[in-house]
C-alpha cells in the first residue's frame, strides 16, 4: 500500500516539546473545562442526528465527504471514541449538505490547501500506529 508519511515531526523552535496547551492550568481547563464536557455532547449527538449518506444528501461534495468519512472509520479502531469521532464527521457532512454559509467556508479551506499549503507537513511513517489504526495491519 502507498502511503504518503513524511519523516518524524520536529517542533518548530528547540525545546518546543511542550506549549501552554500541553501543561498547567490551560491543559486542565482543556481536558476538564472543554474536551471532556464535549466529548459528552458529542456522544449524545451521534445518539440523535441521522447519519449523512449519499442517498440522503445533495452535493457532490457531500458525498465525497461521505466517502472519506467511511474509510476513516474502515481504518480508525478506537472504539472509545468512536461515537464523538463520528459525530464530528456527521456534522461536519451535515452542516455542508445544508447551510450554504458553512458549504462555502469548507470549501475555501479545501481550496486553500490545494493553492498555498503545499508545505503542510505530511503525517509520520506509520502512524497513526496499529492497533488503533488498520491501515498498516498485515
């Protein structure tokens, strides 16, 4: 399989293991204040929207997010994430399909990294790592 990974990632300044999101007071405030409440949410939200498909929505687009959506959960194997993880991909489909608002900002960013981003670090080899990733099994 082909897969396009990059060299080990270094942060961008000497020492720079570390950030105020990695440690103190923001972490917690992260972890306990925001990502656990919303973790939370999430789980909720995957129990009530309905899950995009490509019958149900209407852009090609749609569609080709729907697509990503499936062969990431085809790969992912966290199953203790799995409901928020696809939540945020449902949403993300979901607000696309319907509000032209969002439609239009989601593809500006699109249109950004294919035009000015060429630099965009690509992923480290194998990772994410298996177990909880499948692309790299067998």
């Amino acid at each position: 399989m082909n897969v396009f990974t990059g060299t080990p990632r270094k942060p961008k300044v000497e020492g720079g293991e570390t950030t105020i999101f990695t440690r103190g007071r923001v972490n917690r405030v992260i972890v306990e204040g925001i990502k656990s409440p919303l973790m939370g949410l999430l789980n909720l939200l995957a129990e009530k929207v309905p899950e995009p498909t490509k019958d149900n929505t209407r852009w090609k687009n749609s569609d080709i997010l729907v697509e990503l959506r499936d062969k990431f959960f085809e790969l992912d194997n966290l199953p203790n994430r799995d409901k928020a993880l696809r939540a945020i991909w449902n949403f993300v489909i979901i607000l696309y399909d319907y509000d032209p608002i969002y439609q239009q900002r989601m593809d500006w960013l699109v249109e950004q990294f294919f035009k000015r981003y060429k630099d965009w670090e690509p992923r480290e080899p194998r990772r994410p790592r298996p177990p909880d990733w499948r692309e790299f099994d067998g």
